[in-house]
C-alpha cells in the first residue's frame, strides 16, 4: 500500500474506533486470527477487526468504509474451507460473534428470527423445547450468516434442501451502508426478483448480512439410523441410486470409503471393516421409519451390501452422526499435524460411481491419502487430501488432484463446489462453469458495490 | 408514437420478417390474440408476433430489437393472471408455443431438458411411462417458461415446493442477445451467485428463458384423497395449521369456502354440503398413506371437522383434483358472462384465519360475489371477484376489496402474490413490500437491460 493510500486506511479506522471504541480491535492477536483459515491457504491478516453489535451499528460501519473506499470482510465463525474470510486486500473484518442472538420464535409458522454469528448448534439447543428443528448441518459448527453466505448444506439436504431452500428472508447491509429486508414470513412469493436467493451463496460480495428468518422443521415422530458395508463403491452407489428413485424419503444417505471407515476406527474408536459403507437415516411415524428401513436394507441387500444393520435407539444414532460430523479431524488424525486440500464436487447421481471410481484410482496414483465422503443423495462427495505443512511437493499434488477432480466434475455436467462455495479457492473455474453467467454475476457485482469494497478478490472475476 | 419511431419499428420488423418469413406475424389476428389477456386488463396488442423455434433464433431476433431499441415480450399460453405479457409500450411478442418439445428425460438422475413452450400437461403426458412425475400444477395448463418467469406454483407446493424449488437450470438469451446457461445438472452447487433463481420469477424483464431443466420426483408407489367439511374456516385453517406441525408430509391442502363448493355443484355436478372445506391428498407407501389419512382425519375430527372422507380409488382423486384445477372457471361460471379481479396473497401460517376471515367479511360487505380458495398448506389463498364486464363501479369496487387484500397481507408480515406474479397488476405495492429491495432489483435490471426492452412496464419501478 502506497503512502496515500495507507494514511486512507489509517483514517477509516481512527474513524471506526470514533464509533465502536474497543469493538474495533488492531491487537496482533485478533489480526492474527481473523488472518487465519482451516485449509492450505497462506495467512492474510485485515488491518483492523469490528465486533458490530447491532444492523445499524453494521449500515455506520458500511458508511464509512464506501466513503474510504475500504475493503470489509464480514466473519462468521472462520470455519470456510476456501479462504472466503481471507482479507486478500487488507480492510476490516467485521466479526459477526456478538450478533448471536436468537431473535424471535415462531412455532406456529415454523420459522425463526436470528443475527448472523449464532451458530447452528447454539441453534439447536434453543430450539430443543420447541418441537421443531433446523436441519442444515455442515460439518464445522459454523454461524448461520456464513451458512447462508456460503450457500452451505450438509448431511440432510436430500431431504430438507440446502441454505437455498431453508432461507425464507435476510436483513442485508448493501455496500454504502442502506438496510434491505429481502423476503416475507409468508412460505412462498412471486413479488419481484428473489434478492433473497441472490444474497445466499453471494459470499460477503453484495451486501453483510445481520438478520435471517430461517425455516424449521419439525421434528419427526420416529427417527433411525443404518450403516451398510459394501465391497465395492458401484455397489454402494447403485443402492443410492434405487433408493432415490423408488421415492423413499431418506434423511440422510452418505457415503464414507475404506480410509474414513479407518480414520473412524482410530479417531472415533468405531468397530467399522474397512470397506466402503453407506450411513443411513429415516424421519417419520414409528411405522413408517421401519417400513423404510426394511425397504432400504432390501435394495441395499440385493445390490451387494452386507451387515445391514438399524438402530432406532438415540445414543446409536448421535454416535453415528457425531462422528460423521467429525469427519474432516478424523481424516486429518490420519497424518498428525496434517493440513488438507478439501475437494467438493457434485455430479447428476448418474456420474457419481464413474466420478467416485476415477478420483479414488487418481488418489491412489498420486500417493497423496485422502480419504473419500460424501452426501451421496445429492451426488456431492468429497476428498480430504492430507499435506505435510510446507511440503510443497505434496501440496502441489494435492491441487493438481483437486484440479483433475473439478474439471471431472465440468465433463460430467457438475459443479466444482457442491455446498463449500467458491472464496479464492475455485475461482479459476468460474469462467468453464459459467461461461458468460459469470460476467452476468459481475454485471450484478458492479450495480450493487461498484468500489468493489465487500470481499474483494472472492468469487468474481 | 411519433413518426421516426413508427419508422424505425417498421425497421425492426421488416428485418425480422427477413429473418423468419412467415413465422413473423402482423395480421390483426395476431395482434388481436396475443393483446389479451384471462382476467380485468384491457387488451394491449402488440405490433408483430414471432415465433421462434430455437435458441438461436430467439438470440438473433434479441440482438435485432436490441439495435433498435425495440420492446420484446416472451409469451406462453397468456394464462398470466396479471397482464404479465401485454404489450404495454408494443413490440414484439415471442410466442414459444413453437419451441415445445421434451429434448431429454434423465430417469437416473431425475430431471428433464424442455423447452419453454411446453404445457404442464403436455410434460405430464411425456413422463408418463417413466415412473417420475412433475408436480407444479397452476390451475391453468401453462407453459413451463411461463411458469418460471411467474414462480409459479399450486395444490403441491406444500410438499414439492414451487418452480424455485424445481428448476434446476435455464438457457437464457440477454437482452443482446448474449446466451447464457445456468445452474448445472448437479443437484446442488455453491458455485457463484444463484443466477437460476434470479431469472425464476423475473417475469421476462431479464431475459427470455429458452430452455429449462426440471427436476422430477419419482411416482408415489400410493396415493390417496380426501375431503372434509367444517363449519366454520377457523376449524379448517386450525386442522391445517396442527396438521403442518405434526410432520405429516402433505401432498396437498387445500381449502374452499361455501361459495366455491357451491360452485364446484353447479359447474362439475359435485355434491358438497355448502360448507367451507378442506380436500387433501397422501403420496407414500400403501401404509404410511393409510396411516396419514387415519391422523389427518383425527386431527380435523378434534377440531370439529365432519364426514371426513377418504379414498384410494383413482377416480375419485382424479375427479376431484381436476375439479378442483377448473376452480378459477367455476367461479366465473357462478355469474355467467363476467370477467374476474383474482387476488392471491400469502401470509404467515398463524395469521390465515385472521386473514381469510377478514377477507371474507370485506367480500360480505361489498356486495361484489367473490368465491374464497387457496393452498393453505403455504398460506396463500385467492378471491375470485366476479364482476361484469362493463360494469365500471362493480370494477372498481373488485379492485378497492383488492387493494385492501393486498395491506392485509402486508400488515400481517406476508406479501402480496403467493404465485401468480407482480405483472402489471401488484407494481403499486412493491415499493410497500420491499423498500430499498425494489430499487435493487431496479438496479439488477439496468443492469442487465440498460435499455429496458425486456417487457418493459411490468413489476420494476
């Protein structure tokens, strides 16, 4: 930064401690942590930290920052997997941590009012005496507004959707500082352009995010869990397949391959043969949960799965899920002091065993570990491909991996990233995906922050 | 219009008579068929009519009306219910109605690639043999272009979702002509900005959708119907409102009042008690959908429901259904000869008795006879208000009860159109639903249309 430009910044953030007095943080250590991601990118410090507390406080925060012309990277929880929150540019990161409240609970409507830095499990223990429930669960136990930001999703979008579906409205800050409310509590609409979906997956990059109105669910009468082991991966994903089409409303169908079965026995202290596995839930009435078990475990049988086995009891279920959720430390427990390059592709179902066969023959070659999961309903599956830190070698072969993996994904009529999002991390692949709807999203970029002040240097070209 | 003017879209037109021959209609049949419109508005034809068969096509007829400045209006079935395809300001309007067939049905993977021009009913008809079906079903046979730029939805939407929900991608023509495809075949992505939920509901005035990819659902292997009556709508909207809640996955709710069951006698011969109604229906395993029934019906029992009545036998559901779909034409059928304001606003659960009750009272008082029915799962109900064509001050009384259904459903935190659109119709509360939101959207379309010959005078500012 030139010697203009720095005494700019400087200025911009005297102006923002003026309001926010200690809430605006230039300590090394915050910089530090607000600098840091859970993947491979490198650190990118801001040049200063805002701890907002309310919309208002946010729209001051956004005045000031387009009058400077300074860059603001809005923070939820940092658990991103792309360098989303990275401040490629320097600029302030607002940390969303102390707009965590759970604003207003409509159990009749079967919505809920929250400030963006509440995370989903906070969520879900304020829901508890309510009878009804959130579903989105990434893997991380990140905020909601980064869930929404991300367009995130997670083990039971096969059933409940993503954060696309589960977003019924948003309060956003716009790049100079005005407040919209996007959406009605009402379950549906045809009023105009859905701002709503265009806010959720837009990564920080139109507007920050300080309320949403999400849906709920309720929760089901029954609930059971099932685990399969199958020889091979064809097999398990045939059982997918037919389970998907035969119109069985799964919960939740993943897919974990022989090494995240090992890494679950170490880490998780699970009992798993390492083989490919299925890992199964049903929502519904007592009978019905059984019905589809049965049915489930018949198609599974008769593709070539063996040890089905049901559980309707909780403590078997949490076990399950909580180690499925843990999935991401138990493969990097494989290689201690592991860092990961974490793939995301999302294929039509009908690709997914080629997509799965060729990247697991890949990994192998490449001598990289990296376990294989996935949300298996959606054709979404991931690799967690283990790097020593400053093992440059291995790094590169890791993204090369990464890199075959997503152009796999464009040749099978995919997506690069099915629930992570794009950061820095994928925007190389923007333009084959695209084509010219990503200058269409620049187009819609430009009208809306055309300083290019909100998450510079993410998504867009 | 003034004499260059004139001039300059005789321009237009002669150079699209050279690129489409006979396809490019002037005819007053022509002009006279594509100025109408189902409901109030007076007709608005526009001054040529193409029919394009192709994407390229339609690319090549944007980029000629893109030079000269010339309106273009994409047309289906003219279902709309707003005046969405009235040529306001003339032009020219491209009737799809050529560009209707099914290009690929993907059974492994659920989906399928149509064309825009393609009815609802013509894609049911397509499917049949493959075990999936399609559930939007807006009462009109519409097409799925329409139906998109419309988000529309109907009877299904509480379980199935609207065309948000079941448009996976688009092939659209920018207003110069540029074209652009977005979403991918995968089910989910977090890859950019949601461009395919941007053009769903965008009413024509981003782009002209020629071509979609829908997402199918497989065929229940059962499927029952039932109808209950009530006396009084509380009863009804509570029975919906505790049956939502349960979990108990509706396939649809729907409700009528007295009048539209009296209508229902009259123009499909049905014999309903003249009562406000709900009629239902269960798509599940032989089992779950008997067990669905039993607690429906419990429910709607306890809450002083009557003669609930169940059934399995295909007949018996189509009959209703297709009742049901032909409402809108039983209603004017109540007065012969008259024309309708239709409303169609959506509120939060909690507030639909409030909402329909207050509604009804309005109706009551005005004298104007207006038969009440909705998707009451969602919160969205319609009043057909019948008035003769004509009859100015019947008019105007149809459009002030309205107008002050449309506050109803703001001042109840819901919006003014559940799935029929803004169009010409609902722009005067836009400002009223979304505030700074509709400049945004003002701002997404100059973007993308800075010289505003997308249909131009419909929903933006």
């Amino acid at each position: 930064m030139n010697g203009d430009a720095g005494r700019k910044r400087q200025n911009t953030i005297k102006q923002l401690r003026d309001l926010l007095g200690e809430r605006l943080q230039t300590s090394p250590s915050d910089l530090d942590l607000h600098g840091r991601n859970e993947t491979h990118f490198p650190p990118m410090p801001p040049d200063a930290v805002a701890y907002p507390k309310s919309t208002d406080e946010v729209s001051q925060i956004m005045r000031i920052c387009s009058a400077q012309g300074c860059p603001v990277i809005a923070w939820g929880t940092g658990t991103s997997l792309e360098g989303h929150a990275l401040a490629l540019h320097g600029g302030v990161t607002l940390d969303m941590s102390r707009m965590n409240r759970v604003i207003e609970i409509n159990a009749e409507d079967m919505d809920v009012r929250v400030q963006p830095g509440l995370t989903r499990e906070e969520l879900d223990t304020e829901l508890r005496a309510s009878g009804l429930f959130f579903p989105i669960d990434p893997g991380a136990n990140a905020s909601l507004g980064g869930m929404a930001a991300t367009r995130a999703s997670g083990t039971t979008a096969v059933r409940y959707g993503t954060m696309r579906d589960n977003v019924l409205g948003l309060t956003v800050v716009l790049a100079d500082g005005q407040i919209i409310r996007t959406g009605t509590r009402a379950r549906k609409s045809s009023a105009g352009y859905d701002l709503t979906a265009l806010f959720v997956g837009s990564e920080g990059t139109l507007g920050v995010i300080t309320e949403l109105t999400l849906r709920l669910h309720g929760r089901p009468e029954a609930v059971s869990a099932a685990i399969c082991a199958f020889d091979d991966i064809d097999a398990a994903v045939n059982s997918v397949i037919a389970t998907i089409q035969s119109g069985i409303p799964m919960a939740r169908i993943e897919f974990v391959d022989e090494a995240t079965a090992k890494a679950f026995n170490i880490y998780a202290k699970a009992d798993m043969p390492i083989k490919p596995h299925l890992l199964l839930e049903f929502h519904g009435s007592a009978s019905a949960v059984a019905e589809q078990a049965e049915q489930v475990g018949e198609i599974c049988t008769d593709l070539g799965g063996h040890d089905f086995q049901w559980s309707a009891r909780p403590e078997d279920r949490r076990r399950l899920w909580d180690m499925r959720h843990k999935a991401y430390y138990a493969a990097l427990a494989l290689q201690p002091g592991a860092t990961a390059v974490v793939t995301d592709i999302c294929v039509p179902i009908s690709k997914l065993a080629q997509a799965v066969s060729e990247t697991r023959a890949d990994i192998a070659a490449s001598g990289i570990p990296g376990p294989i999961l996935g949300h298996v309903g959606d054709g979404n599956f991931h690799a967690v491909l283990l790097i020593s830190p400053g093992d440059r070698k291995a790094e590169e072969a890791a993204l090369q991996l990464a890199h075959r993996m997503a152009k796999r994904a464009l040749a099978l009529g995919g997506t690069v990233t099915g629930e992570h999002g794009i950061g820095m991390g994928k925007r190389a692949y923007m333009a084959e995906e695209h084509g010219a709807g990503w200058d269409v999203m620049g187009s819609i970029k430009t009208a809306l922050d055309p300083q290019n002040i909100l998450n510079p240097g993410k998504m867009l070209r």
